[in-house]
C-alpha cells in the first residue's frame, strides 16, 4: 500500500512539471528566432553603415583622382617634377597609402610613397583596371589586387587624366591599402565575436575584421559562397545559419550591397557567440527545473513518510543514530535551535573569508620561514649554520647588511661570527663587543628585547651606533636577541641603507627568524657537545674491551685445562662446560664491542686486499663443522674475486652461518649459495628454523634485538652485535645486506658487494 501511494505521489508531481519543461523548451525556441531576428536586423544595419562609409570613402578616392588629373603638373607627365609634387600630396592625403601616375603606355610617369624608391618605374598597361579607363575614359576602382611594389593587398581607384581633346592621355591611381580600410570600420563593431568584410564584385575580401593579417592566397574564400552571388548581383541577404568558409564555424549574418560600386559589405557572427546569452538563460532555467524536480521528489518522500510512517521513520533515525550514524536527520521543519546553529556556521564561515586576505600576505613569509628551516636543518657546524643564518636572513628580511654575533653571557660579552656588507674596518672593529657598549646589538643583549632604529637621524639611537651608520651609510637598524632554552644564545642586527619603518607585524617575522637562527645554533652546540661525548664513549668501550678481553680468555683457558687433565664427577664436567660456553660467549661480545669501536666514524675502516669470497666461504664453513651437526651445503657458481678487508669479511661470513646455526632444528641443514649477479657477489646463508615475524624484519640488523618474542618456538634472547656489525662491514664496502623470512619455513640472510672490475663473475644465476 505504501509503494503504491508513493507512485501516484510521484506521478502527480510529475504531471505538474512536464508541462513546465515543454513551456521552457518551446520559450527557448521563440527566443531563438527572436534573438536571430535581432541579431541579423542589427548586422543588416550595421552592414549598411559600413557601405556608406566604404562608397563614401571610393567617392572621396575618386574626387581626389579628379583633382590630380587637372593639376598641370600632373599633366606634364614628367618625372622630375611630378615625383616630388606627389610626395607632397601624400603627406597632406596620409588617408591613402600611395598615388601614382601613368602615361597612355602604363609606365610609371609619377610615384607618390616616400617610403618605395620611384626607380625602376612600373607598367601596369596589361592591367584590366589601366586598360578599362583607357577604354571608357571613366574613372574606374579595381577588384582587389595584390600590388608588386611592396607586395601587399589593396584597392586602387584609377581616374584619367584627359588631353586637349579630352581623350585619355594618362591615368592617376590612388592606392587604398585593405590593411588601412579595415582599420576604418573597427568601430561599426556591436556585439562581442562580430566580424565584418569587404568583397570586390568578384567576390574577393578586401578585408575581414577577424583575420587582420589574412594574406591575398586567402582572400578568394567567399568566392563558391552562393548567398554572397545573390548580394553581389544587388539582393541583401539574411542569414541564420551557415558555414563560414573561412572559420568552418556556424555563424549567422547579413550581406548588404554597395548598388553604386557593386561591392559587398557582409557581418557575420559565430552562433554560438551570438546565443550565448540565451543557452546561458537556457541552463539557468533547466537548473532551476532540476531544482525544482528535486525538491518536488524530495518533498513527495518527505510527505509520503510524513502521512504512512511517520513512526517508523522516527523509530528508524534513532536506531541509525544508536549505531553511532550521526548524518541521519528528520528533514521535519520546526523552527527550533538548528536554525540558530546554521545562523552560526555562517558567521564562521563569513570570518574564515575575512581571514583569507591574511592568510594570503602571510603565506610569502611563511615559504620564507621554511625556506629558513630547510637549510637550518641540513647544517649542523657552528660556522656554517652562521653563514646560511647570514644568507637567509638577507634574503627573507629584505636588508642590506647583516652581522651575527655569538653570546657569552657569564663574561657579558658578544663576538662577531659572520657578516655580510660591512666592511673590513668595521668587522674589525665589531668583532668584540660588551654588553655595555652605546651600540644598538649591544643594547639588544643587555635589554634582551628587540630593538629598532627606522632612522639613524633620530635622537633615540645611541650616539655609536649613529656615528658608525653615518660612516658606512646604512639609515636603518634591527637588533634581534636570540633566544635559545630561555638563555641568550647571540644577536643578529640588520641594516639597510634607507630609512625604514618597522610594523609590529615585521617585528615579530625578524623575532621568528631570530628564534629559528637561535634554535639552530643551540643545536650546534649541542652537537659538539654530543660529538665530544661519543668520542669519550668510544675510548671508554675500547680501554673495557681491552681490559676484559685478557681475563675471559684466562678464565676460558683453565676451564680447558681443569677438564682435560682434572676429570672429577659429573657435575664438575658440567660446570666447566658451562663455564667455557659462556666464556666463549663473553668472548665474542668482547669481541663485537672492539669491532663496534673499529666502525666509529673517523677511525681507519678497511685493509683492501685482492681474494676470491669463494675460498674465504669454505674456510669458515670447514671452520665451523668441526663444532656442529648441522650439515652446511655449499654451492658456488663461478670465482669472486674481491677487493676488500678479508678479515672482516670472514667476521661477516662467520656471523650469518653463527646465526643460522643458533636458530636451526637439530640437524637441520644450512643452505649456502654464492653466485654473480650484475657485476656484484651475491653470498646467501639459509636455515629451516622458525622464521621471524614480519613486524619484526626491518629491526633484526639493530644491536641486541630479539628477532623472536619471548615465549616464541625458537626463543633464543637477543642476536647481539653480529648481525648489526656485519651491515656496516658490508655498507663500507659499497654493498648491502638484507632478510628475508617467512614465519616457520626458515630466515635467508644475503648479501651482495662489488667484485674487482677486472675480473667480473659470470652471472651464473639469479
């Protein structure tokens, strides 16, 4: 019963909007037509301005011609008069590009453009337009044409120039170049994407407002264009939809003759330039539709739950409510407290906007600030944290000169680390300052608070400090104290050469640059300081390692002895066996602490020697099988010749098979493979024991890590130093050591090192 009363809901509801949207769709066609109409009924005007401007403009050409054809120094023909004459004419006509005059022959008698030399003088006797007016004695405009001298695309109007018997003895041509014809006419544009041409009766375009730079192999486009014969032939033209035959696009327009000339003027505009307004007002209206179908759905769901089950639906919120769904709500309006509560996130949100511009002038200091932070954090020196402090506060503070001095605070003094823009004298004599100096960084330590001179000139600025500034020509001052763990660490003092004010908002930028150059200083120190303790730590664990060894290995001794020659009971055997197991085992922690102390930074790392890993492998495994059960399989692919420590690479070979030995079964069998691989050694040690996690992989190369939680099959406590010693041992030789391990079937442990470059391994296999 619900489905149904949903449906006939939502039928009604649709039977009120399907005649909306066939009321828009036959609104949108009306004002296509009636947009069409408009739109041409304006470019027909408009076309019709533009061809009273261009017979006007052929008129005034033609009145001119007129005027030179009765000029007397025109008609004498003669070059050395008429060359100069026409020069002068042109400058008094600068609307025509050139004038030229010829005689009966077509030779060139006169050149009016100072821009093109006169010489060698033109023919134009096989032109039709020459040959009309010499026929007609009438004055004549060409079709377009494109001229020789310069190449260029133009219209001239030709008028004769009549003898005594008033037949025809030369012609005068005024040159009107369609580059300046269209310039004319710009203005005659009404609506965004118009565009306007010019055709001679050809056909051919004169110009075409929106292809300024159309070349004369373009311009006979609109020659096969049937609607623009029609004009020509003196029928205006409407258009409402065609192709442009220069654009391709769909365009509508008006053509409009010129009856006197025979020329055509036509505007067009791209269709969907020109009902763009209308798809706008279109989409507009289908939005509010959808928006309208959407909230008549919304509000027949609505009104359906409202008056079938509106129980249920309370029922079913709070049940999604109690699942912890806190998005469910009853779309019931009722005027209560959610209407205050989004009256609030507005005023949020309007306050967030307000903020945005801060934010925005923020950000530049910001990426300054990080900037900062990123080369603070790559430098741990003391000497070169100072110079990138020098180099970045110049960049981020905008200052000219700056100088960075280092506190003591129990002697009361600052020392000058590193500047930048002043000069040795000055260094010098900065280089030491107390507290108590007239200076404005010495002010800084002792007030410690940041001090600020925007102009030296004022009186505020201590007499020193002013005296000094004066001689280098700096006029502004900052002084910043840097502040470290709540003790003053130095002070950087900031100097520009032109007065400067400072905002609150400034002061505090060279205050949070301070704390960051002030942070990284301290963190200098405390390297040095920490740099200093490994070191102490280093000879410590070197003279323990040393005095320890001597003892384990008497103890370990005398165990050997007392049980060779003293047999003694049962339970003496055990003991001096447990007492030579864990001797041995005190041993090699003696052991891996010297070689910890080997691997400290700055102590001399390898003694390179030229063997084959091969050889050294079998070693250590016949080594080792004399004290085991565990069968060692080895197989080997090839000769590796290493250039490398041979003593710690054996250590490195003896850890991986200690270690695959501890965690084998009883009896179980250790794999061993060494091969070439890409211009490397590749050795690889395997065992069948119970694996190790996979949580726990990336930290078995840690010192005294426990690969297995306690409790675990396998349990055996902590690896010690080996595994962790061998990565370095294999690190320093260019190679790399890693694990890999599935929990119960076994752990591989590989490395791979460069071999000698001289005698690379065959690659075997991978």
């Amino acid at each position: 019963m619900r489905l149904r009363f949903h449906f006939k809901l939502l039928l009604a509801f649709l039977a009120v909007l399907l005649p909306v949207l066939a009321l828009l769709g036959f609104d949108f066609l009306s004002g296509v037509r009636r947009t069409q109409h408009t739109i041409l009924e304006a470019q027909s005007l408009t076309a019709q301005a533009v061809s009273a401007q261009v017979a006007e403009t052929f008129d005034a050409a033609i009145d001119l011609g007129w005027t030179l054809a009765n000029d007397p120094v025109v008609q004498t023909l003669d070059p050395w008069r008429l060359d100069a004459h026409l020069q002068r004419l042109k400058e008094h006509n600068p609307r025509y590009d050139a004038i030229g005059v010829y005689d009966a022959e077509g030779v060139n008698r006169g050149w009016g453009d100072p821009s093109e030399p006169p010489e060698p003088r033109l023919r134009i006797g096989d032109r039709p337009y020459f040959q009309k007016v010499m026929a007609t004695n009438t004055p004549v405009i060409s079709q377009v044409i494109e001229l020789r001298r310069p190449i260029r695309t133009a219209v001239l109007v030709s008028v004769p120039i009549r003898g005594p018997e008033e037949r025809p003895v030369g012609v005068v041509n005024v040159v009107l170049q369609t580059a300046l014809l269209e310039q004319r006419y710009l203005g005659s544009w009404l609506q965004p994407g118009q565009a306007i041409f010019l055709t001679d009766p050809s056909g051919r375009l004169a110009f075409h407002t929106g292809y300024p730079e159309l070349p004369y192999s373009q311009s006979g486009a609109f020659l096969p264009f049937e609607p623009l014969q029609a004009a020509l032939a003196g029928t205006p033209v409407q258009l409402d939809q065609f192709v442009s035959p220069l654009s391709k696009d769909a365009s509508l327009g008006a053509f409009v003759p010129i009856p006197k000339y025979g020329w055509v003027v036509g505007v067009t505009t791209p269709r969907e330039v020109a009902l763009a307004p209308l798809y706008g007002s279109l989409r507009t209206q289908l939005t509010v539709f959808v928006g309208i179908l959407l909230l008549s759905t919304l509000m027949s769901a609505v009104l359906a739950r409202m008056h079938a089950r509106p129980v249920r639906q309370l029922q079913s919120v709070a049940q999604a409510l109690g699942r912890g769904e806190m998005q469910q709500r009853v779309w019931i309006s009722s005027g209560d407290e959610l209407e205050e509560l989004g009256g609030a996130f507005n005023e949020m949100a309007a306050r967030i906007a307000r903020r945005e511009a801060d934010v925005a002038r923020l950000l530049e200091r910001e990426l300054a600030l990080s900037r900062i932070g990123q080369a603070l954090v790559r430098e741990v020196e003391l000497d070169r944290i100072a110079h990138v402090a020098i180099e970045q506060s110049l960049h981020a503070l905008g200052v000219d000169a700056v100088g960075l001095w280092l506190a003591r605070p129990e002697q009361r003094q600052l020392t000058l680390a590193a500047s930048h823009g002043l000069m040795p004298g000055l260094r010098e004599r900065l280089h030491q300052l107390s507290f108590d100096e007239p200076l404005l960084t010495s002010q800084a330590a002792r007030r410690e608070a940041i001090q600020v001179v925007e102009n030296v000139l004022s009186e505020d600025t201590p007499v020193l400090a002013r005296a000094l500034a004066l001689e280098e020509g700096f006029r502004g001052m900052v002084s910043v104290p840097l502040h470290s763990r709540g003790h003053l660490v130095g002070v950087m003092t900031c100097l520009t050469y032109a007065p400067r004010v400072v905002s609150a908002r400034e002061r505090e930028f060279h205050a949070t640059v301070g704390q960051l150059f002030a942070v990284a200083i301290e963190k200098a120190r405390l390297f040095q300081e920490v740099r200093e303790a490994l070191r102490l730590r280093e000879e410590f664990m070197s003279a323990a390692a040393h005095e320890l060894r001597t003892p384990v290995t008497t103890i370990h001794t005398w165990a050997e002895i007392l049980e060779r020659m003293e047999p003694g009971s049962l339970r003496k055997q055990k003991g001096l066996s447990a007492i030579m197991r864990s001797t041995r085992r005190l041993g090699r922690l003696v052991e891996h602490l010297l070689a910890a102390v080997w691997m400290a930074p700055g102590l001399p790392r390898l003694e390179r020697e030229r063997f084959d890993l091969r050889t050294l492998v079998e070693e250590r495994i016949e080594s080792l099988s004399r004290t085991t059960e565990h069968p060692i399989d080895f197989e080997v692919s090839g000769t590796c010749l290493l250039n490398a420590d041979r003593q710690r690479m054996g250590e490195v070979v003896m850890h991986l098979l200690e270690n695959a030995l501890r965690y084998s079964p009883p009896e179980g069998a250790i794999e061993v493979r060494l091969y070439g691989l890409r211009g490397e050694a590749v050795l690889s040690v395997r065992d069948h024991g119970p694996g190790i996690p996979l949580e726990r992989q990336p930290h078995v190369f840690e010192p005294l890590y426990e690969p297995l939680p306690p409790g675990a099959d396998g349990y055996s406590g902590v690896v010690g130093l080996g595994l962790h010693l061998s990565r370095q041992i294999i690190e320093a030789h260019g190679g790399r050591l890693w694990v890999e391990s599935t929990p119960g079937e076994g752990t591989t442990f590989r490395f791979s090192v460069p071999v000698e470059e001289a005698e690379s391994p065959r690659i075997a296999r991978a």
